[in-house]
C-alpha cells in the first residue's frame, strides 16, 4: 500500500509514519503542501529529504522532465545578461522544481561560488588579474555573508515577498543598466 501524507508539521509527519513502520508493505510519501502533493502524484522525479544542522527536515520531489527546458532558459538569459543567475534559478527552483526556499538558495549560491571560483582561476592562470578581478576577495566575501543574511530575511518576510523583492531589485539593475547605456 502507497499513501500519499500532505502535512507541513514535522511532528505529526512523523507521527503518522511511525504508526506504519511495523507494517513493511505500506510506503509513505510527504509532501508539504498541496502543490507538492500534486507534483508527487503527476511527475514522479527525484525524491529528495534534506536535513539541515537545525534539524528540520525537508522532503520534496524534483519533477526532473519538467525542470529541464527552465533551467536551461534560465541558464541561457544569465549568461547573455552577465549576471549570476540567481535571481532567475531560486524562483525556477522555487517554483518549477519544487524546492522548498529554504534548500533553493544555497544551492544557488554554491552554484554561483563554484562557477565564479572557476572563473577567476582561469582569469589567473592566463595571467587575466586586472583591476576587475581585485574586488574578487571581497565579492566572495560578500557572497559568503549573504546566505545566512538570505535566511534571516526569508524567516522574517516569507518566500513571497521576498522573490518579489529579487524580482524588483533585478528590474532596478536591468532599468540602471539600460539607462547607461543610452
């Protein structure tokens, strides 16, 4: 027996899955919300359980198929705009994939720190260390900082609010730039 469990409290999650742990055939999917629920049961992607250092648990699926064509558009506009990418990848990984928030912006932060690290090891070895790349320490610093930073935010504001914060600040960044360039 297969049962699907839609439960955003942990304890009672947890709960309902022991009163099943002497009963071997049953299998027990969560999901936290109901979008979560409906992704589980229309994509079967990659099941995930993340446990952070707080001990909340966070399990969700990642429609893999559906995933793939988003990242890559998202992938394809950072580049062309020169940008990290972040404020499109956390809400395709919000939103598409069905990350929890939570899980989402690390990822794109590690993403981001390892392919800025790759990059400026190129620059370095071709022998590229000009002005730009001197403010690489403290970028990295600062990147560093703004995950724990991210998190606060998130608690405080929610996940809503806080995309559409990115959203708006990626618009001043994109009007700034349009405007120089004129």
């Amino acid at each position: 027996m297969e049962i699907l469990l839609v439960e955003d409290d942990e304890a009672h999650a947890e709960l309902v899955c022991r009163a099943f742990e002497s009963t071997p055939e049953t299998n027990i999917r969560l999901a936290e919300d109901l979008r979560s629920a409906h992704a589980q049961l229309t994509d079967h992607g990659w099941h995930r359980r993340v446990e952070d250092r707080e001990g909340n648990v966070f399990i969700y699926r990642v429609p893999v198929v559906r995933s793939i064509a988003p990242l890559l558009i998202t992938a394809f506009v950072a580049t062309i705009a020169g940008i990290s990418g972040g404020p499109l990848r956390v809400p395709v990984l919000t939103r598409i994939m069905l990350m929890p928030h939570a899980i989402a912006v690390p990822t794109v932060h590690i993403a981001n720190a390892t392919a800025a690290a790759a990059a400026v090891a190129l620059h370095l070895a071709l022998g590229h260390a000009g002005e730009p790349l001197q403010a690489a320490l403290w970028l990295g610093a600062g990147m560093i900082a703004a995950n724990p930073l991210g998190q606060i935010a998130r608690r405080r504001l929610g996940e809503g609010p806080l995309t559409r914060l990115l959203a708006l600040g990626l618009l001043i960044v994109g009007v700034q730039t349009a405007w120089s360039a004129l």
